[in-house]
C-alpha cells in the first residue's frame, strides 16, 4: 500500500498519467495461488479494493490532473515507450530520504521526453523496503504526500463498504449507510464514537518478532511520527542476531502480545481516555483462531467488571463478519476501514500494515505497550 501511494503520488508531482496494476500474489499462469495449503486468488483487480484517484477515479478539479490507467490502456497507447532502470537513478541513493529520492525522480522524469515512460520490472523498486522501515529516511515526504489529492481522496471500493454496511450492527450503528464517499479524508468523515480497534496478528508472525528483535528493528517508518503518544528505542547496541531472552520479550509485548498482555493495555487505555472519552465497543482486525479470539473476548469482558468498567457494548472480530466470497478474500481492506474511522486504534508498531490508518485520519493511534 505504501508504495502504491507513493508511486502514484510520484506520477502525480510529475504530472503524468499513473498506471496502477492488480494487487498481485503472483504472475504465474492461473487465476489462483496456494498459500498456507489454501487457495486463494492470485490476482485481485485493485478496485474491488480502492477508490479515488490512485485507482482511476479522477482528481478533484483542482489538481489538473488526469486519472490513472490500467496496463492494457497503456500498452494500447504506448506501444513505444522509454524504459528506464531503476538503477540509473537509485544507484547513487543510498541511504536517501524519501524527499531526496522523489526529487531525483522528478528531475530524471523532465529530463524525459517521452510521454510514455515504464520502469524496467525487477531493475528494483524506486521506494523499497528498506526506505519504509527508515523512520529517519521516510518522513520528510509526509508534507508534500498529506496534502497531496492520492491521499486526500484516497478511499475504499464499493464492495469494501458494503461489506461494512451489512456488518455494521455489528461493528457501529454508524456504517449502516456506508459508501466511498464517506471515507474520503477531505470530507472529514466522522469517527466512529466510542470504538476501538486492535490489531492483533497471529499465526506465523510470531517467527517474525524474533526476528525483530534479533535486528533491533524500530517501528515501521509511518509508525513512528513524533505526535504519536507511544513511542519504540530498540536497544543501543545492536545484537545482530542474538537477543537476549528479556530482549525477545520486549518485542514480543509489542508484536506478539498474549491475552493478558492486551487485557491489561486495553484497561489501561480505556481508564485513560475517562472522562472526555468514553469507549464502548471493540473490533479486532486479526488473523486468530476463532477459539483464541473468543477467549480473548471473555478476557475483556471478565476484565471490565473485575475493575468496575463499564461493560463492553459489543467485542467483534474479522473472523465475526458476514462476508461475500469476494469480500473474504479482501477482508484486510475492509478491517482496515473500520479502523480508519474508530475513535482510538491500538495497532502494531512494527507492521507497515497501519500506513492508511494513520496516514489517512486523525485517529488517536496507540501501541500494544507504552513502557518502550
């Protein structure tokens, strides 16, 4: 997502026509992919996921610019094209912040000029991963992207906010109506009052925390704006590989936390926001096991009358939702939108997964665990 929103924003600075493909898992001949013994699509159409200009709505009129394309209209138009490697320009970026590198891109690009312009696959990404791990390197750009129409008008597919309408009792009364117009940042859409939304990944992540905390990983890039309330310092010496227990256990309160650790941080948020905000409802955007997920619930529910809290209105999970086959396979976008628009979201720092959520409203956005 990140870099779908910085690619696009790249085209617009550039004026020039943005060429958005499917989302896709892989290339390889067939409409399926097996992952995790299942399967599932191997291609899916980036507008059964988005909306706004980044997937081909057009601009508002103030932007003069035109909407972007898919591949099959490009190739169509620009049967001759130049091609340029990523290299040309990157090789002399190391270490680059993104501000630089969208400098260095916009002059490569009115240096050129041919209107149809492709970067050569696989010569590497113009924004890599790298960058998006690099606090330091990354948010130079947040000036020139928040004001920019690929966010300011970034929003959700129909099939996104029909699912949320139909699940909307439970979730929020409020998204009983929902439409991509009401999740359009410039619209200044409404929170949803008295929600609050975790993010808590299961499964196989649990390797990765190691991982982690093996590399003294910081939070992601976008997870680590200066307002934010909770903030993350790895250790000062690196351990290249070989944490320490008490180490290991630091990350994992924060990338992996267990029952009791969410409890407790849940409480802890909810007794602080009293008396000007009052939380009310749960919604656990997760990948858990349903006989996980409800123990959690119980937890949550134990835990508020064990401390005289008032009782929760309503704990839902994605695993809850009344989902479409076609909205299943895109349920990560709709849990995403919940988010965006609950009153308080309390994710995963070390996730780039959070990006739309904090970079697209002002949603108050905590951590798993304040005592970094």
């Amino acid at each position: 997502m990140q870099e779908l929103v910085l690619n696009a924003h790249l085209a617009y600075l550039t004026k020039r026509i943005y060429v958005f493909e499917d989302y896709t898992w892989s290339k390889k001949a067939g409409d399926f992919s097996r992952f995790n013994s299942k399967w599932i699509p191997a291609r899916v159409p980036l507008t059964a996921l988005l909306s706004g200009p980044v997937a081909g709505d057009p601009f508002p009129s103030s932007a003069d610019a035109s909407p972007a394309v898919i591949p099959e209209f490009f190739n169509t138009v620009c049967s001759n094209r130049t091609i340029i490697n990523s290299t040309e320009v990157n090789a002399a970026l190391s270490g680059a912040s993104a501000a630089s590198i969208v400098q260095a891109w916009i002059d490569k690009l009115e240096q050129t000029d041919d209107r149809c312009v492709e970067i050569k696959e696989y010569s590497g990404q113009i924004f890599d991963f790298y960058l998006f791990g690099d606090s330091k390197r990354l948010l130079d750009i947040w000036p020139s992207l928040a004001t920019s129409p690929i966010l300011t008008h970034f929003s959700w597919s129909p099939l996104i906010t029909s699912a949320l309408a139909t699940n909307s009792h439970i979730i929020h009364p409020s998204l009983t109506n929902s439409t991509p117009s009401d999740f359009i940042p410039s619209s200044s859409p409404a929170t949803l009052s008295g929600l609050l939304s975790l993010h808590i990944r299961r499964g196989d992540y649990l390797g990765h925390c190691k991982g982690l905390a093996n590399w003294s990983s910081h939070f992601s890039g976008f997870n680590e704006f200066p307002e934010l309330p909770d903030r993350f310092f790895p250790p000062d010496v690196s351990s290249w590989g070989n944490a320490s227990s008490e180490e290991h256990a630091r990350y994992r309160a924060h990338c992996f936390p267990e029952i009791e650790q969410i409890v407790a941080r849940v409480r802890e948020v909810r007794t602080s926001l009293l008396p000007t905000t009052t939380l009310s409802r749960v919604y656990v955007l997760t990948n858990g096991r349903p006989w996980w997920l409800q123990q959690l619930k119980d937890a949550l529910l134990e835990d508020a009358q064990k401390e005289g809290l008032d009782e929760w209105e309503h704990i839902t999970t994605t695993r809850d939702l009344d989902l479409t086959g076609q909205q299943r396979h895109n349920s990560q976008a709709v849990d995403m939108a919940i988010a965006q628009r609950s009153e308080v979201f309390l994710g995963n720092g070390v996730r780039s997964w959070p990006f739309p959520v904090i970079g697209v409203y002002n949603v108050l956005i905590v951590s798993f665990s304040s005592r970094a």
